[in-house]
C-alpha cells in the first residue's frame, strides 16, 4: 500500500468536503497537515486516524 503525501484538493476530495474547509480546519488546527515549503500535505493514514478518533468535531 502506497504511503505518500497528499495535496490539499487530494485530501479534500477524500474527505468528501471543500478545499476551503480543509484550509479553516488547518487553521484551527484540527486537521492533521504538513507544511512543506509553501504548500500543506497529508498522511492519508494520519487523517483516517484522526477521523477514527473522532477529531472530526
């Protein structure tokens, strides 16, 4: 199973929400991300997680 980074439209078309929800949950620091250089990536495995956990709310 492929374990790499995602892209902010990547994350957000799996979650089944907007990019500019996923920036405000970034903001709020709910969303588990990664900036690098200038651009947020995220662990698939951390963000399914982060929903089993119930971090959603």
């Amino acid at each position: 199973m492929e374990d790499r980074y995602l892209s902010v439209a990547e994350i957000a078309e799996y979650l089944g929400i907007k990019e500019d929800t996923v920036y405000k949950w970034i903001s709020a620091k709910r969303l588990p991300a990664h900036k690098v250089g200038r651009l947020w990536k995220f662990k698939k495995t951390e963000v399914d997680e982060w929903i089993r956990q119930g971090k959603t709310r």
